[in-house]
C-alpha cells in the first residue's frame, strides 16, 4: 500500500483504534501443551475456518486450521494494511497464536491495530469451531528478566521516526557510531504515514519555472499568519536549510517528487513548497538507509524504550533503556538526540494542556519521552501547549464500535452544507472551511470537546438516495484525512450509523430543534436563532455572517433534526524542548546541556504561537531538516 495517500486510509483506522502500545511476544517462553490434551479439551471440531476483521485500512481476512482439536496453523490472507507496519505482526502474532494454543498474545508496539484485527479474526474462528474463547485466553507467562546488556556509541538517538532516522543518517555520515532506539517494531514513526514535506530551493523547487517567492518572502508571512509571536532566528534556519534536506534525502536514496501544493484549499498560495514521498514510501525508503548503520558499528535497536538520560559532571554520558523483554540496556554514549515525536498520543498529557478531547492521529507511541527525559534533567521547554490541529471528524472514541466504522458520520462531521453549532447554540464558521485542514482543526478545536453538525430529515434522505449532489452540494467534503462517500454518490450506510450512533450520543434525533438541543446539551434558545438567522441567509443567496459559497447554503426545512458529534483532529503536539538554533537543547537558565540535541516535534515549539501554521508538510519540512541537522551538529560534537 502506499503511503503518499495515507489519509484516506487512516479513518477506518482511528475509528477502531485503541492507542496502547505494548510490547510483542515473540520472547515469551512456551508453556508447552500436549495435542491429546487440546483434542480433548478444546472442544474444536476440525477444518479450516475463515473470518476478517477490521485493521488500519480495511479488512485483515485470516484463516485458520484446526485440526485434532489444536490450532494447527493461522494465516492472513488478503488485507491493505500500510506496508513498514504489518509486516512483523503478520508474522508473529500466527505463529505465537500456534505456538501456544492462546489468544493472549501482546500485540506488536506501533502496529496495534493490524495485530488486534488478527487476533479478532481468530477468536471468530475458533467460535466458527465450536470453540469458547475463555478456553484460548491463558495468559502466556513471562520471564522476569533482570539481564542487562551494555553497549558505547558516539551518538544515540532515541526514536526513529522522521527526525530520529534523518539524524541517525547525518551523525553516522559524520563518521559516528550510532545507535538509533525505537520503540516499536518498524522505523518511521507518524512520519510514516505523511504524504511529504515543504521546503524551498531545493534542486527540484529552483528548476520550476512558476515557483517565484524567496525564502525571506515566506519567513516574512509565516511571522504574519503567527503575529509575531515565533522564533524568526528559527524559522529562518529551517526555511534556508530545507531546500538542502530535500536534496541530501535524494542523494540517500529517498525518491521525492515536488508537487508543488498538495491541499486543494491552497492550490493558488505563492509558497509553492511541497514535495511529495514517491516509489517505496518514507519508511521503506529510510529502513534501507538506516541499514547502513552498522559500516561504523552503530546498529538500529527495535522494540527497545529509551527510559532515562545518564549525566555526567553536567553532559550527557548515555541512555538507559528497556527491551521488550524487560531486559535492561545501557548505552554510554557523549551525544544523545530526542526524536520522540512529541506527546500527542498520550490522552492525559493533550488533556491536561488542552483540557477537551482530540481525535489523535498517530502510531500510539508518541508519549512525550524525550521531552520528559530531557526535562528530568533540567532541559527547559517553549511552546509545550502548541498542538497540530488538521482536520476534523467524528469522534473518534463513540463511533469505533458503529457499523461501516461510522465512516459516513466521519464525512457528516466536515460536511460543508450543513450547518455547524458549537454546544452554546451558535454558528462559528463557514462550513467550507473543510477544505483547509488547519483552519478547520483549528475553529473545531476553539470549540473544546465537540462541535455539533445539524441537519433535517430531507439532509438525510437525500445523501442516503442519492448523495450531496441531490442537495447541489458539488463537492466532497475534503477535511484532513476523510474518507466515506463522494458527493455524488448514495450514502448508503448513513442511516444506520446514525441509529447507532443515537445510543451512545454521537448522534442525536428530534422532531423538533427545543428537544434536539435539550438531548445534546446545546443551548436552545440559541440554536433557534441560529437556524432562523441561517434559514434568512439561505432564502436571501447571501451568507451573512460568514459568506460561505451559496453552493452550500442549504436551508434547515422540518423535522425531524439530527445532530452529528464532530471533534477537531490533531496529528502531533508540536512544542517541546527548548533548544539553540543547532538543535542543542537548553536548560532553564538558557545554557547548552552538553551533548543533547532534540529534533522533530519533540522541539518545535518556537516556531508557533499557538496554531499550525497554513502552509502544507511544514512539520515534515523541519523534521527532517532539524534531524539531518541534529545528527550533523552532534557528530561534530563528539569529534
Ligand atoms: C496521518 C498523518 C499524516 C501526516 N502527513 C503529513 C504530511 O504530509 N506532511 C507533514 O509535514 N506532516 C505530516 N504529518 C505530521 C508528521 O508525520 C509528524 O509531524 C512527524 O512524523 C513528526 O516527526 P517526529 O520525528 O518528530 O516524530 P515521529 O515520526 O512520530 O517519530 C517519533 C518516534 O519515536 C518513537 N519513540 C517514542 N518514544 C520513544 C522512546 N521512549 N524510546 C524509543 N523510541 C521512542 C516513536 O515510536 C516514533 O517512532 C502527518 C501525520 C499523520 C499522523
């Protein structure tokens, strides 16, 4: 599958998602159980049975063999889960499963989902079998491992996602020995799933004749969109070294195209800037990269969890970690680079910042590690609170159980023709604001927890027969990452996620808009008003309040009323560690901690004030060129 469209693909995705990471089992020791024994007990009448379940991006189809009362044999068959991903739990999870008669095998860190869509798969099988799942959940016993092992390096870094892989190549270019630690099973991180990255003046960006801006022309407007309130000494050093990043990733064999712009939204912006991942995708590409590591001795170590920075009279002298099997690994090492890639997945660190609910799009691993890491040793922080709002969709979290993944609901949440209310009742933007990803992450995120999208029963009606186009809406809905029906075509599923829905209040029904409101917890003195102020709009061709496209002015007629649940969508924090323009990292009273460096988003907080900024693959843009410079600086460091 290829990654340069992820998006699409990552609805189903989060819809099911549970963002824990745990570790696999491959080390786990066997509890050996006898073949007669299993006929005996298990009940399983033989054959071979089939079943699916949801992964990241659509059905994992399995098989499974029975035969003489034991799970002989599991296989996945068909499935489109994201190449770099799927790989190690297609592998592991079956042969675990065999090895020892259970289904309480841990699922593969960073590929949670796919391993989940297995294991779901083969408990439906072993029902098919006459099976009961209670007898195939014997947890598997684990060996306490107080084993440690020791390792030295020039430079470490921790997480090899976008930034953590682009500074473990420059460092070991610089002649170092580097470790690289991941803590899931596969490089690439959320980077991974990104389409590609902005930079200008790259080799490729200079020969298009239509690409006229200068660099200080962007630094210019960036400190505009931001009022001001950013590092420009920062901002400057990554726009003037992004061109180079594009270039070094192709002499490394990254295969890039530049596109130019990638949101239709901004398809006439001046910053012509974005260059798209082509041929094998970010994390295949870069996994063959990284694998020259070991020409200086270094070596990538997957499955292992940096947990600790070791201090020396004041610098850095290494890195405490844990493998997946709890063994302990201790690496002495004078450079470390933080690669963690923020802290969006973590639920209670976006809530304790934010205080509301997100949908978060990300591999489940981004905890805030190095960022904790650094700040337990005295490392300061800029611009911790600044989070990547893009996009919007349901929520996530109510509509994971709904049927077709309540991939329609998802799509209602953008809709441009509908009308959009927050939980006071009022109107907040124009609703073809979908088509810019940050604008509407961040007008839904203005909005806390949730936002509410109203229609009426002929809204309904009409997308379930014929599609928006039965409206006049002529457009897709386009917000970040949406998939579900096209405008032209019968939303066919609609109906029955929303009766769904109306059990857990993703979706709310009325006859009239006082009951609707009451049900919601949405003022409903206000929402009247809201519809009565909309319907004028709509009847006089004019949208007073907001001056969306009259294409999408469709009037609210007569009951019954829906409400659809949306929530603004974020796809990484991005403020962190302070650090110097050489991607050292700071500590509170400004002064370099010697040998630590950051990159990624675990850094980047100078460089917003407290929104993503509307150009498109800015956060891939600094990513890489912060890592490919992290890796560089510490290199020299070391020397
Ligand atoms: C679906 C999607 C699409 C996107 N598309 C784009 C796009 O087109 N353009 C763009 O500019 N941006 C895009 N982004 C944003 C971009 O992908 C992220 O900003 C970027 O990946 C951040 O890079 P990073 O290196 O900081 O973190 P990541 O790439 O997430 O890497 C961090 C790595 O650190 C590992 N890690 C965490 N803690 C530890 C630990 N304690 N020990 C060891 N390893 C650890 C994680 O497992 C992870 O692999 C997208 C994001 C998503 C989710």
């Amino acid at each position: 599958m290829k990654i340069t469209k992820p998006l699409l693909i990552l609805l189903c995705l989060l819809m099911v998602v549970s963002m824990a990471a745990c570790s696999p089992s491959s080390n786990q020791p066997q509890t050996p159980v006898s073949k007669e024994e299993d006929a005996k007990n298990t009940g399983l009448t033989d054959g071979a049975y089939t079943a699916s379940s949801k992964g990241n991006n659509g059905d994992v189809n399995v098989t499974v063999l029975i035969s003489e009362g034991r799970i002989e044999q599991v296989q996945v068959g068909e499935h489109n889960e994201t190449e770099g991903i799927y790989e190690t739990p297609v592998e592991r999870i079956p042969n675990a499963i065999v090895e020892h008669q259970s289904l309480a095998i841990d699922t593969v860190s960073g590929a949670t989902h796919t391993s989940k869509a297995i294991l779901d798969a083969v408990s439906q099988c072993i029902q098919q079998a006459g099976g009961k799942i209670e007898d195939f959940s014997t947890p598997i016993e684990t060996a306490a491992s107080d084993a440690a092992e020791e390792y030295e390096a020039d430079v470490v870094v921790i997480g090899a996602g976008g930034s953590g892989s682009a500074a473990a190549v420059a460092a070991h270019q610089k002649g170092a020995k580097v470790i690289a630690i991941e803590k899931t099973a596969n490089v690439g991180g959320s980077a991974a799933m990104s389409g590609g990255m902005a930079a200008v003046n790259s080799s490729m960006q200079i020969a298009d004749p239509e690409t006229t801006f200068t660099p200080s022309e962007w630094l210019s407007d960036w400190m505009m969109q931001q009022n001001y309130m950013v590092s420009a000494p920062m901002i400057y050093k990554f726009i003037s070294e992004s061109g180079r990043t594009v270039d070094w990733l192709l002499e490394n064999g990254m295969e890039l195209n530049f596109v130019a712009h990638h949101q239709e939204a901004l398809m006439d912006s001046p910053f012509r800037t974005y260059h798209a991942w082509t041929g094998e995708g970010f994390a295949a590409s870069m996994s063959k990269i990284l694998s020259k590591l070991p020409e200086n001795g270094g070596q990538l170590m997957t499955e292992t969890t940096a947990t600790q920075l070791i201090m020396e009279d004041g610098k850095i002298a290494g890195v405490m970690a844990k493998k997946s099997d709890g063994t302990i690994v201790i690496i002495k090492s004078p450079a470390v680079i933080l690669a963690t890639g923020g802290y969006g997945a973590s639920e209670e660190k976006i809530m304790e910042v934010l205080g509301f609910k997100t949908n978060g799009i990300n591999t489940g691993t981004q905890t805030g590690d190095g960022i904790s890491m650094a700040i337990a040793v005295g490392a300061a922080t800029e611009g911790y609170s600044n989070v990547e709002f893009h996009g919007a969709h349901s929520a996530f979290d109510l509509i994971a159980g709904l049927p077709n993944g309540g991939a329609s609901l998802n799509h209602m949440a953008i809709n441009p023709g509908a009308l959009w209310v927050n939980v006071d009742g009022y109107r907040f933007t124009n609703e073809d604001i979908c088509y810019d990803s940050s604008y509407i992450g961040n007008i839904t995120a203005k909005q806390g927890d949730h936002y509410y999208v109203l229609v009426d029963q002929n809204f309904i009606d009409t997308l379930s027969d014929e599609g928006a186009i039965g409206l006049g809406i002529t457009k897709d809905g386009a917000s970040f990452g949406n998939t579900g029906p096209k405008h032209d075509e019968a939303w066919t599923t609609l109906k029955e996620e929303i009766e769904a829905g109306l059990k857990n209040g993703v979706t709310v029904k009325a006859d009239t808009l006082e009951d609707l409101a009451a049900q919601a917890g949405v003022n409903a003195k206000n929402l009247v008003d809201t519809v009565k102020a909309y319907n004028e709009s709509c009847e006089a061709g004019i949208d007073r309040m907001f001056s969306k496209k009259d294409q999408f002015m469709v009037p609210i007629g007569d009951g019954p009323y829906y409400l659809v649940m949306g929530r603004t969508t974020q796809l990484c924090t991005l403020g962190g560690l302070k650090i110097t323009t050489d991607m050292e990292v700071v500590d509170t009273n400004n002064q370099v901690i010697p040998g630590l460096y950051s990159a990624g988003v675990d850094c980047s907080g100078s460089m917003y004030n407290n929104a993503y900024v509307s150009y498109e693959g800015v956060t891939m843009g600094w990513v890489m060129t912060s890592g490919r410079l992290a890796g560089e600086n510490a290199g020299e460091y070391i020397k």
